[in-house]
C-alpha cells in the first residue's frame, strides 16, 4: 500500500509539474506578443508625434509669411521680411517659433523689412540682456514704440528703465526713448553684442540646433499643406454646394 501511494503521489506531482511548465510557456508567449504590440503603439506614437511637429512647424511658418505680407503690403515684400527673420534666428539664442510671435509686434512698429530687421536685432539684445524671452521683450518694446519709456512696465521692474538712464518722474515721449534704446541696444551700442555672446554658450547652441530641427519639419510641411490644403479645399466646396 505504501509503495502505491508514493507512485501516485510522483506521478500526481509531475502531472501538475508539467502543467504549471506549460502554464509559463503560455505566459511568456504572451508576455512576447503583449511586448511586441507595446513596441508597435511606441512606435506609432513616435510617429504621431513627429507628425504633429511637422504640422505645427508649418503652420507657424504659413501663417507667418500672410501676416509679414499683410503688415508691409506686397508679397515680395512679406516675403523680404520672412527671410530677415530667418537669418537673424540662425545666429541668436532664441527659438524660431519666440522670434516669429515677438516679430509681429515688431512689424506694426516697422517701416518695412530692412526696419523690422533693425528691431529684431534690438529687441534681442534686449531680451538677452534683460533675461527676458524674445516675444516679452518685443511687446515691451512695442509699448516704449507707441508711448514711450513708461508703458512698459516690466522693463521698468527688470531694472531696464533705471539701467538705461531714465530719470523717474520724467515723461519721455516715444521718440525719445526710442532713441536711448537704439543707442544702447543696436549693433554698436553699449549692450549691442549680447545676444550673439550669449548665442556661443552651450544654451544658445542647443537653441540654434532646436531652430535647424524645427525649419526642417516646416519645410517638409510645405508639400504637404499644399495638397492637404487641396483637398479639404475641394470637400468644404462639396458641402457648400450640397447644403
């Protein structure tokens, strides 16, 4: 009887031994396939991602160029403009995207492309002087544009106002403080060179390398807005002329 027992009870013990191996097999194989479609959705969100990026990029670029032609009157000259713009974020610490947004404030306070290309060379020697980020320092200067010193008043709280010499209490009309910050902030003035030092340090480098990546995907947006742009185009016509 004992001899019987202990042979049921190994033959029972490997029985469930090689049903619980089996169990492991099947919970590694679907370990794998789970594994593999987890690999498959990363993926596809990698490319949802990069996608996005690229239709962001374009639309930033697209609608910058229709309101650089709007502020200066003629395509040929929104498209001057454009151009300015893009050469002077290849060699500043600034994103693309924070000097587009910063120029059309910028334009309204321009007399054409060559003038707004003066701005931005300003308003950034503002910006990397005063710490301050490319589109706070063009609005802030817009104000200084339309109503002088004392309407921007973050300037005024960054210690701009008082750095550059204006005496509290006096009123200073737009022209004249236009005229203090182009003396100190233009190519050759006291403050003319910051933001091309502050473009060599490991922060300005990683932006310009940013701008590279981010004009890259808005040029490879532009075949694509076009027939994508032909074809909502085409279907909203369709609805129009359906009811």
């Amino acid at each position: 009887m004992a001899v019987k027992l202990n042979v049921h009870a190994n033959v029972t013990g490997q029985g469930q031994l090689t049903k619980l191996n089996m169990g492991l097999k099947s919970l590694g194989t679907q370990a794998l396939i789970a594994k593999g479609k987890l690999a498959s959705l990363e993926a596809g969100a990698a490319r949802s991602r990069a996608t996005m990026s690229t239709f962001r990029a374009g639309n930033i670029m697209e609608s910058a160029q229709i309101q650089f032609k709007a502020f200066f009157g003629s395509a040929e000259k929104g498209a001057q403009a454009f151009q300015l713009l893009n050469e002077y974020a290849s060699t500043v610490p600034f994103s693309i995207d924070e000097i587009i947004q910063g120029s059309t404030a910028l334009a309204a306070i321009s007399d054409g492309p060559e003038d707004l290309g003066k701005q931005l060379q300003i308003v950034g020697n503002l910006a990397a002087a005063a710490n301050l980020s490319f589109s706070d320092a063009a609005l802030q200067y817009q104000k200084v544009a339309s109503a002088g010193i004392a309407a921007a008043d973050l300037l005024r709280d960054r210690g701009v106002k008082a750095l550059l010499g204006f005496t509290e209490g006096v009123r200073y009309t737009a022209e004249e403080s236009i005229a203090v910050f182009e003396k100190n902030y233009s190519k050759n003035g006291r403050f003319g060179k910051v933001a091309d030092e502050l473009a060599g340090t490991l922060k300005g480098s990683a932006s310009m390398v940013q701008d590279f990546y981010f004009q890259l995907n808005a040029a490879a947006a532009k075949p694509l807005f076009e027939g994508l742009t032909k074809q909502i185009n085409e279907l909203v016509g369709d609805f129009k002329k359906n009811d």
